[in-house]
C-alpha cells in the first residue's frame, strides 16, 4: 500500500518523509509505436517552476500524460497541500496545477475542470479564483459539491490538450470545442436544472434541455454525445418508485426518447440502439447538476462502440423493481480513433447481473468494481462486441473517480485501490451511489492501441 498523502492526515498530524518515486511509464509497442505513449510523469524537482516548497510537490499530485501522435492531452487530478481557510486551499492548488501544465514540453490549454466542493457556499469565491487565474482562457468549469476524502476543502479534476494543429474554440462558460486531426470534442459543463424539491423529472429534464440548447452552440446535435455526468442531491430520497434517481432515470428516458445516439460514425457492429456512458451520482449540493461529451468526426476510421459487461446485466435493461424506467446509458464507450481507443468507463459499482454485491463489506464491493472495469475493457469483451486487435488493461488507466458512501470506509478502499491500480491519478470523494446498499463507485477514463485497423 502507498504511503498516504499528506493531504489526507488530520490537522496537526506529522509528515512522513518520502522520496520521490518515479511513476512508472507505460509504453505500448505498436505498429506506429511512436504515435503513442501514456505515462504518469515524475513529480517535480526543486526549484519547482510554481515556487512552491519542493516538500508540498511530492505529495498527492498525480497527472498522465496521453500522446497520439503529435498531440497531447493530460489529466491532472489534485488536492491542496496545505491547510487553512477555502481561500488560502484554492490558492495553493491552482498554483499547483499551474505549476504542473507549466512543466509539460507541449504547451497545453486547459479545457475542462471539475471542482469538488467540502462546501457549496464556497462555489463563488472558487469561481473568481479561477477567473483571475486563467483569465480569457478558462475552461469549462462544474462545481459539484462533493467533499473529497481527508478533509481538504476542494480536490480538482482538469484535463488540458495542446500540440501542432490544435484549435480550442469558446462559445461562453459553459461551452468548449477542441479540434485537431479532424476530430472535434464537444466539451459542456456547468449546466443546472430548474431546482424544485417537489419535481426532480422537471428538474432533470430542464437541465437535458439546456445542454442540448450548449452542444447545439456548437453546431453539433445532442445524438453526437458520448458521455454524461449527472449529479443528483439527495439521490435516494422521495418515496418508493419515485426517489430522486428513480426520477431522473424517467427524466432521461422522456428525453432520450426520440434521439438515436452515434448513428453518424458508430461501429457496424454496435446495437441498432445505444446510449452515452454515464455517472449517475450523488451529491450535498441545492440541485441537479449536469455536464456532457459530444463527438463530430467524418473521418471513417472514427467511431463508437458501445460495451456492457458479460456478467451484467445492461442498465437499460433493469427490472422496475430498481428504477420505473430504467436507466438509459452503456457500461462504457469505447471511442475508436485509428490506431488509438479511448473508453470511457462509466460510474461502475459491486453489481453482479442486476443486484448487489458484498452488502456492507466495501472492500469486497471495491474489489467486485475493479473486477468489473477490468471485464468491461478487457481484449476479450471487445472481441465480443466484434472488434478485434483492442482492449484495455488495468494499466491503461488513465485517472479515477473513487465515490465512497461514508467517510469511515476511505482508507478501506483507498487501499484495494492502490493495491489493484497502483499510481493511476485519483480522486476520493464523498458521495451517497444510487443505490442505498452500494458503498462505493468507480468511474474512468483508459487509452489502449488498435493494433489492427479495422476498415
């Protein structure tokens, strides 16, 4: 087990001194091996460009960095290191993370980030930070109030891409593009629904629509989205086939209803019906929260290809003893790029076919999850959504989302986690998963090579 960050001890506690260990890197021998390339990248040494104390960059920075061929993309997924007010936490971490894209050979711009809030009343103060930080080139931002383990009072996801060629487009706050090699990502975040306690399918609804009315800003239609993040507050509340989930899930099929999802460049041997991936999770926010991925690509040798998992039953698919309407989204999207596959892991949980695993036990319900991902990935699944020559390992993760119900599991499975995905950048966060028996959830992000094209 890794030696815990700094950031997770309690105030007052002692440091444990460390060396640096290099991330290990990970590079994948293709027929175009120069052409990609995922590492996790040694954290800095003195004089860090940021001017932070060295100390506080060894710490629980963690980053990857993706190359397809001559482009670049990173993910950053970091804590503040220090102690103190909201203000003095945000400042320190945004330097950190501006130290980290500072040290990277590409230059990179920032493109979206996610903001994880101990306190939602710290949202407006967050968001002028941000604004002074990076000015005309902020990124699409979502704040979600969801506490990260250990106490920090904000934890960040933030994904930038750079290289020759790249254009990132701005349409407002709330709306993003990124195109390069004729592909073009769609990047919507920070959308909120029209609160209301009492309707949480109008609520829901409203907030599809708006970001329907974002992607469409873009010159692009909401079939072409890939991927979806739903943050629900008080997910399990409400009475017996109408709690908050439940009636999200309505939300979702009312709206999804007459939208045929990836039919402009969707792998021949996708279902005739399919559906984004998607987190569906909890939240201590005012209200639904929403935030999407689209993809436009003409290029033949760009598709979709929807995966589920063998051993589970298709969400979409769930009796209504779980939800009324089921839940409309693919255990992952995997997003076939010539050579290169991005998947697109969804929020996965201890779910076995259609029920609940490992009740109460969350280290075997984190193991039953990563279990699951792996499945969900593997060589052998792709082949049996009939695409050979790709799939993914545990290796080939990029980044985590961790969910854990209550804050007396963290160290349970934050230690399965990095036993299983030792060094892969993550995030722990308070959050209650759609099903009250559920402990924990894991949501992801892998790239692999294809390493026979498929034309």
């Amino acid at each position: 087990m890794a030696a815990p960050n700094p950031i997770n001890l309690p105030p007052g506690s002692k440091r444990e001194s460390r060396s640096a260990t290099p991330m290990r890197p990970l590079d994948l021998d293709l027929s175009r091996a120069d052409q990609f390339r995922l590492s996790f990248p040694t954290p800095c040494a003195s004089p860090a460009p940021c001017g932070l104390p060295c100390d506080l960059t060894l710490g629980p920075e963690r980053h990857a960095v993706v190359n397809l061929g001559h482009l670049a993309r990173m993910a950053i997924m970091a804590l503040p290191q220090v102690h103190g007010s909201f203000h003095e936490q945000a400042e320190e971490l945004f330097a950190q993370i501006a130290c980290i894209m500072a040290r990277q050979r590409t230059p990179l711009t920032a493109t979206t980030m996610m903001v994880f809030l101990r306190d939602g009343a710290d949202e407006a103060e967050g968001l002028k930070l941000l604004q002074a930080r990076f000015g005309a080139a902020m990124p699409v931002v979502t704040f979600v109030v969801q506490p990260p383990c250990g106490g920090a009072a904000l934890g960040v996801e933030l994904w930038a891409v750079g290289g020759p060629g790249v254009q990132v487009e701005r349409f407002g706050p709330q709306l993003l593009t990124v195109a390069a090699d004729g592909i073009r990502w769609i990047h919507c975040g920070g959308v909120s629904g029209e609160a209301s306690a009492d309707d949480p399918h109008g609520e829901a609804l409203s907030a599809f629509e708006q970001m329907r009315t974002q992607v469409a800003g873009a010159g692009a239609g909401f079939d072409q989205v890939v991927r979806t993040w739903l943050y629900v507050n008080q997910i399990n509340s409400g009475p017996a086939g109408r709690q908050r989930y439940q009636e999200l899930n309505r939300a979702r099929t009312d709206f999804f209803r007459d939208i045929h999802f990836g039919t402009r460049s969707r792998a021949a041997s996708a279902p005739a019906t399919i559906y984004p991936a998607s987190t569906g999770i909890g939240t201590n926010g005012d209200g639904i929260r929403m935030a999407c991925l689209a993809l436009d690509s003409a290029r033949p040798d760009v598709y979709l290809l929807p995966l589920e998992n063998p051993q589970q039953t298709p969400a979409c698919d769930y009796q209504a003893t779980y939800s009324p309407q089921s839940p409309k989204f693919s255990r992952a999207m995997a997003v076939v790029q010539g050579h290169f596959v991005t998947t697109l892991l969804s929020g996965t949980a201890s779910i076995l076919n259609s029920r609940t695993c490992h009740p109460g036990d969350v280290i075997r319900q984190t193991e039953q999850t990563i279990e699951n991902i792996e499945r969900l990935m593997a060589p052998e699944n792709f082949f049996r959504h009939g695409l050979t020559g790709a799939g993914a390992t545990l290796r080939d993760i990029a980044k985590l989302r961790v969910y854990i119900k209550h804050a007396e599991d963290y160290e349970k499975c934050r230690e399965v986690c990095e036993r299983c995905l030792p060094n892969i950048p993550a995030l722990y966060l308070h959050a209650e998963v759609c099903r009250p028996e559920l402990l924990m959830e894991i949501e992801a992000v892998a790239f692999s090579p294809l390493a026979q094209r498929q034309d």
